[in-house]
C-alpha cells in the first residue's frame, strides 16, 4: 500500500499477481466520424490487417433516436460496430464510425496490453489516416470475491472500505461508492462497491456473478482533441496506465497483493 497521493504520486513499481482479481481492461479512442466505415466493403482491409489475431467478425446494429429540429419529432439512427474477437473470445477489438476499442478478460501485464493497443492504432491510420482524436480513455475493472470479500476489510485501505466494512456489515445489501477525480492532463471516475449476486451496474461492461461480490472501477480519461501522433498516444497510454495502477495501490493493502499472488 502506498500512502502518497496516488493522483500526483510517482507510480510504484509493479508487483505481478499471479492471481489478479483484474476481470477486465478497455482502452478507447475516440475520432470525428467517418461515416464510409458503416459500410462493409470499406473495412475489409481493416479486418484482413487484424484477421490473424482476432479472425471472428460479429457485427452488431445498435438504434438510437435523434430529436429533430422541431423539437417533436425523431429519426431512428442504426449504428454499425465491427465487433472482431480472438479464438478463445478473451480479446476483442470494436471499431465503430466514431471510436475504436480494444479490451481483454485475460490481462497478462502492462506490456502486453499497450503493445495490442500500438498495433491497432497503427493499422487504425494505415487504414482510415486518421487526423485527430478526440478521446483517449482506459478502465480497468476488479473484483474480490468468496474469502476474500469476506476479509475485505483487511485487503483495503479504510479510506475504500465505508460502510461495508463496518458494524453494519452483515446487513449491507448494496453499497456503491463514486468520485470524479479533475487532473490537469485528465480525469478519473472511481466507482467501487459491494453489489449481490446477479446483479451489476453496468451491465455492457461488468458480468453479474452468482455470488455477492467487491468491485473496484477505475476509469480514466482526456477528451482535449489532439492531432493523431502514435507516439504521443501511446505516451498518454503509458501514462494513464501508471496513474491507475497508483490509485489501484493506493487503494488496496500489502495483504490483498499477497492474497492474489503478488511477492513484496
């Protein structure tokens, strides 16, 4: 644990978990719309450059309502998103007229993941020359279960624990904590929490489990538009990347490292 303020801290180094609770990472990139990438025939070149990693194409249509001028009319919209996964479907890749995102449930280390989201961004503009971008994003999601929810008391800091950790404990059903953090290069969304089995809130992103559960959601984001430089994006990457993991060791104790296979 550290006890810096992990949102200006120097980040610490990393301690692999041999047993990581991380049950899912996204980066997204977000661009001005290019609207030829609703059509099929234009992202084939796209597909052919990732087919050997991620060879399974699921497209998915999605309807939203756009309020006319009138102000008493809307116009149903369908948005095509290129969903492309990997043999065992642990990564996935989703290209859409306005983003691109990458995102895994099988996290093996920092390195892994940044140098995924270099070559896509790299086929990205090879394919579409990209000029701008207008946001950058990453989240990482935990989750304690079983013994360990059960202990979590001792696996975070007091801080994180609020009414969950308690005498009131026995009786929460649910608890659901958030704070929007403002950096200078960009913010944070913290949200964590006890939530029941079978539940969630955010269904898109987090799997409801049968069992009760402890979820630590850490998203981080800029949206100051900036021309597309590879190297630059992928700084930012490496940056956005440290200051999760900071407030991921802030937040958790010496005892939850250990539990999930870290060596101190």
């Amino acid at each position: 644990m550290i006890d810096a303020n992990p949102l200006i801290a120097t980040p610490p180094s990393e301690v692999p978990l041999t047993n990581a609770p991380l049950v899912r990472a996204i980066a997204q990139v977000r661009f001005p719309p290019i609207l030829s990438i609703e059509q099929q025939a234009f992202v084939g070149a796209f597909q052919e450059s990732i087919r050997a990693e991620y060879p399974t194409l699921e497209p998915v249509k999605t309807q939203s309502l756009i309020l006319n001028t009138d102000g008493a009319s809307v116009t149903p919209t369908i948005q095509t998103t290129w969903c492309f996964w990997n043999t065992d479907r642990t990564w996935r890749i989703s290209l859409s007229s306005s983003s691109v995102s990458i995102e895994t449930t099988k996290y093996t280390s920092r390195t892994d993941f940044l140098a995924r989201l270099e070559d896509l961004l790299v086929k990205l503009h090879s394919n579409f020359h990209l000029s701008q971008i207008d946001r950058v994003g990453l989240r990482y999601i935990d989750r304690v279960v079983g013994q360990n929810l059960e202990d979590i008391s001792q696996l975070i800091r007091p801080e994180m624990a609020g009414i969950s950790c308690s005498d009131l404990q026995e009786y929460v059903h649910q608890v659901l904590h958030e704070s929007l953090f403002l950096l200078p290069e960009a913010q944070i969304s913290a949200r964590w929490g006890v939530m029941p089995a079978n539940a969630t809130f955010d269904p898109y992103t987090i799997e409801a489990v049968s069992e009760r559960s402890w979820i630590l959601d850490l998203d981080i984001s800029a949206t100051n538009p900036q021309v597309f430089n590879l190297e630059a994006l992928m700084a930012q990457a490496l940056r956005f990347t440290e200051r999760i993991y900071t407030f991921f060791r802030w937040a958790v104790t010496d005892e939850f490292l250990r539990r999930y296979g870290g060596e101190l």
